[in-house]
C-alpha cells in the first residue's frame, strides 16, 4: 500500500475539520433560537391585533431552526454513519452558503414584524422577501452538495433514499424561490415546509431500518 491510499494525518485533519463544521453550525443555531424567541416574545406581548401572516413568518422562523438542526444531523450522518469522503472545502461552502444564509434569513424575518401606528402588526413583505431568498440560497446549494455527494454513497445505500433527499431539498428550494415572489403565501409554505423537515427527522430516525431495506444489490455495485 502507498502513502497515498492512507494517510493518517490527512483523516485526522478531514475529521477535525467536521467537528468544526458542526460546532459553527450548533452556533448558529443558538443564534437562531434567540433571535426567533425574541420574535415570538415581541408579538405575543403586544395588545394590538396581529396579522395571520405575522405568526406563519415566525413559523418560518422555526423552520430554519430546524432546517439547521436536520443539516447538523444529516452532514453527520453521511460523513460519519455512511462514511461519505470529506474534504476540506466542504467547512468553508457549508457555512458561507448554509449556515450564514440561514442566519441572514431568520434577522430578516424578525426585522419583517413591524407596528403600525400602534393598531396593529403586520408583515413587511419586502424584508421578508430577503429571508425568503436567503432560504432558497441555502437549500439550493445544499441540493447541489447532494449531486456532489451522495453519489459516493452508492456501496452503502441504493437510490431511492438519495433521491429523496435530493427531491426534498430542491422542492424546498423552489418552494422559498415561490415564496419571495409571493409573499402572501407565507401561511401555506409554513405548513408545506413542516411536511418537508418532518419527512425528513422521520427518515434520520428510520436510518436503521432504511440501511437495510433500502442496501444496495452486492451484483450492481461497482467494484473499487
């Protein structure tokens, strides 16, 4: 064997640099909790009336924390579980394009709670397009880390599962794209979007089952 197929160093590093990515992920997920919990302080606080749409973009709110929490989980899950290559650019695109979008996203929409004139509070729809885009950013790039990826995963699960991850971060893509054009349809993209993050913590939490339903035929899998 060469240096070249094995170099302890090298995975050593490659792991440190995961530990990383997950560490300033967590981080920003506790950024996110407090700024949605503010939000949700700030409008339940208030006596004047609050728009429907006000409560579905502090939904919105709570969906990128757990948007957050199921990319933590999933980025360990196929590095670590599925044992996916990691390479070291990964730390740097995973939170220019995940991470710090997400957080943009969810200052925005806090922003986007506005007063008026002590009557009631309402939603600026032109901040909330902003956090809506920022979202899109986010699942769009994670939908392109999937065809990068989840392809080096073919030994340890067949397609369908690939695909439906994929398929689940491309629809939510499309889905906040749907949403910065049409504001007023924060309500059902809030609900749309819950299916989505539940779907999949459903299938991180059947991963045991889903290994050995969905292994991939020994006569299809090509050889090293």
């Amino acid at each position: 064997m060469t240096a070249d197929k094995i170099d302890p160093n090298r995975d050593e590093l490659y792991r440190k640099l995961l530990e990383i990515n997950v560490w300033a992920m967590l981080l920003i997920v506790a950024l996110v909790l407090e700024r949605a919990s503010d939000a949700i302080v700030s409008v339940t606080s208030v006596t004047q009336k609050v728009d429907t749409k006000v409560w579905a973009a502090v939904f919105v709110m709570g969906l990128v924390f757990g948007l957050l929490l199921a990319t933590t989980v999933g980025i360990l899950a196929l590095h670590v579980r599925f044992q996916a290559p990691y390479r070291y650019w990964y730390i740097i695109l995973d939170n220019i394009f995940v991470t710090v979008p997400l957080y943009i996203a969810v200052r925005f929409s806090a922003a986007s709670i506005s007063t008026k004139s002590g009557t009631s509070v309402y939603l600026n729809e032109d901040l909330f397009r902003v956090g809506a885009v920022m979202i899109a950013v986010a699942l769009a790039f994670l939908f392109t880390r999937d065809l990068i990826v989840l392809p080096k995963i073919r030994d340890k699960l067949s397609v369908p599962p690939l695909v439906a991850v994929s398929a689940l971060h491309l629809l939510g893509a499309l889905l906040f794209v749907l949403l910065a054009i049409v504001p007023g349809a924060v309500l059902y993209v809030a609900v749309l979007g819950s299916i989505g993050l539940g779907l999949f913590f459903a299938g991180m939490a059947a991963i045991p089952v889903i290994s050995i339903r969905f292994a991939p035929d020994p006569t299809t899998v090509s050889g090293p």
